[in-house]
C-alpha cells in the first residue's frame, strides 16, 4: 500500500484538501504545549504546513518517498521518510525519546494503518499530561 499513489504524487499534490486555518487552532488549543508535533502520513505535507504555525517544530512522516518529495518547505517543518520496516523504537528515536509530542495529527491516512501498532506507538510518543491526538 505505500507506492499506491507514488506515481500520482505529483497529481496527488494539486487535489489533496487543505483545511481552514481555525481548524489547526483549534486543535493548538488542546495541547498545553506547543513545542513539537507529528504529522503522521504527511503525503505532500498540506496539514503540517497549517499545524507549523502553531508549533516549534513538526516532524512530518510518511512511507512515500515519491510524496515527500513533492513536500512544501516550511522552516518548522521536517520531512522525514519512514518505510514500514521501521521500528517502534526507532520511531521513538527519530521524535526525540518519550513522552515529548505534544500533537500527533493524522489527516487523510488513518485508513492505512495498523491501528494497534499506530496506537502502541502514539502512547508512548505523546506528552503526559497534554498531549492529544487528531485523527
């Protein structure tokens, strides 16, 4: 399932939505922090960009290399590639360690994963308290 849209990513690009600013405040609203968030499943990036505005940093996944390359550059934002064989443990790593994301935001991807693993994983990531999780 990860190279399923890598040949239209350029497509993918112009029609994925993008989301109403109030949207991401509403969602900075819920966090007592605002130091880093994760963009899980990023594609091309359109809801880390509005989640950046809000946040110090966002780190912004996703299994398709062809879709990160078509990422919109953002000074907060860092794409990262992360291939399915990748661990829990080096997930942790790459977020910082535990217990630091203040925000995980997933926007169209959900649908794609392996919820218990997803959930295992975000357990572990988000701040406590204050941290949450938007799917």
């Amino acid at each position: 399932m990860a190279g399923l849209f890598d040949k239209q990513a350029e497509t993918y690009l112009q029609a994925r939505p993008t989301y109403p600013s109030e949207w991401y405040s509403m969602l900075a609203a819920r966090t007592s922090h605002h130091s880093l968030a994760w963009d899980v499943g990023t594609g091309n990036g359109q809801a880390a960009l509005g989640v950046a505005d809000h946040y110090e940093q966002v780190i912004a996944t996703d299994v398709s290399e062809a879709q990160l390359s078509f990422a919109m550059p953002h000074p907060r934002v860092r794409y990262v590639h992360t291939p399915q064989s990748m661990s829990e443990d080096e997930m942790v790593v790459l977020m910082g360690g535990e217990n630091r994301v203040d925000l995980i935001t997933v926007a169209t991807a959900v649908h794609w994963f392996d919820l218990p693993k997803f959930y295992k994983l975000a357990k572990r990531l988000l701040r406590k308290p204050g941290g949450t999780m938007r799917q």
